[in-house]
C-alpha cells in the first residue's frame, strides 16, 4: 500500500491524525506542520524525544564562551525560555509563512526596548512588517507574563526566586542566538520556529526542552 500523502512510498505507520497509513519520511517531514498530530501519537513522542537530541546538540555547536552563558541561563530560568519558544511554536502554526528571519527581526526589536527598559527609558521599538509585528507583539506578551505574572498564573517557580531585571535580556538573548545557530545546522529558512512547532505540545505545559 502507498502512503495516501506522497503516493509514492511503503505506507509503514498508521497516522492517528487521518486513521491512513503514510510514509516515515512523510510522517517525519509533515508531522504537526501539515499534519494535525495528536500529542497521544507514539511517531510524535519519539520524534520529540530526537528533537531534544537535536536541540541539545545545536546549543553544543556554540561557540565555547557563548555556549556557557547560554546554558546558564537556561539553567537558571527554563520555564522563561520554554514560554518565549511555546509562543513562537504558537505562532508558526498559525501562520504558515513564519520564518526564522521575522522571529529574529521580533527579538531584536524586544531586546533593544527591553535593554533601554533596564536602563530606566521607555521605548516601545515596532516594526512596519505585519508579520514581525504579529510576533513581536506576542512574545512582548509572553514576557509580561513572565515578569509580572497575575495571581494564578505565574510560571512555577519565578516567582519566589523573583525575576531580576536585566534576566529578560538574557533570556531574549538566549532564543536569538539558537535562531542563528539552528539556521547555521540546518541551512533551513525556518528551521528553528519548526522546530519549536514540532516540539512543543498543543496545550502549554510549561515545561522546557531540555530538563535542567
Ligand atoms: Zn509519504
């Protein structure tokens, strides 16, 4: 039997998305992108189990001095950083167009209100491009809900430590430099926000993709 979305391969796997047989590679190229994956499906657990592999190894790829600010940071607030991706893995499959550049053009213009923030001047940086826009807009979000969670819903943990000022700038600093360094791995134009896509589960778990 050929597998119902290339009709071209072995259909090997039994897709609970559309009770059809496809093909791993479509099964690996497709899933939660094109394909509406149940988290319960044991192709998707084990596919996230290698995309911890994956990320581990992209942050292992950074430059030694990089490298270790970063993991200490992501040491210090992995609920942050698994906000700020949840959100962009939000994004990306609500727009099919999302590239690694509009998340970074969004980061960018956070880091630099967020820098000017910490330094005592309010200045809200925007951008002209819609969909940079989009995003900007809703990591800005995610980030005060980081910073000043509301009763009942703050992010485990941050809240007794507290969340010292200039850690948003990290953690902003953290996603921008995995943007570049999935881009240098993988050469893809969205390689990082379809990672995130792919990873993160459809309801926020809050949970980071690397244990810390
Ligand atoms: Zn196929």
């Amino acid at each position: 039997m050929k597998c119902i979305l290339c009709g071209e391969r072995k259909a090997k796997r039994e897709c609970p998305a559309g009770r059809a047989r496809i093909c791993p590679q479509c099964c690996g190229e497709k899933r939660v992108l094109e394909i509406a994956c149940p988290d319960s499906c044991p192709f998707l657990e084990a596919g996230r189990e290698r995309d911890a592999r994956s990320y581990r190894k992209v942050l292992g790829r950074l430059p030694a001095r990089d490298r270790e600010i970063h993991e200490r940071v992501l040491e210090r607030y992995p609920e942050a950083i698994a906000r700020l991706e949840y959100t962009l893995a939000r994004q990306r499959i609500r727009q099919r167009d999302l590239a690694d550049r509009h998340a970074r053009d969004a980061v960018d213009l956070l880091l630099e209100s967020c820098r000017a923030e910490d330094a005592g001047i309010v200045y809200e940086r925007t951008s002209e491009d819609p969909r940079v826009e989009g995003v900007r807009r809703e990591i800005r979000a995610a980030v005060e809900s980081v910073r000043r969670p509301r009763e009942g819903e703050g992010m485990p943990g941050l809240r007794d430590s507290g969340f010292p000022s200039g850690a948003v700038v990290e953690c902003l600093a953290f996603v921008r430099a995995l943007i570049d360094a999935f881009g240098a791995e993988y050469g893809a134009d969205s390689a990082y926000v379809d990672f995130l896509a792919r990873f993160f589960p459809g309801e926020e778990t809050g949970g980071a993709i690397l244990a810390p």
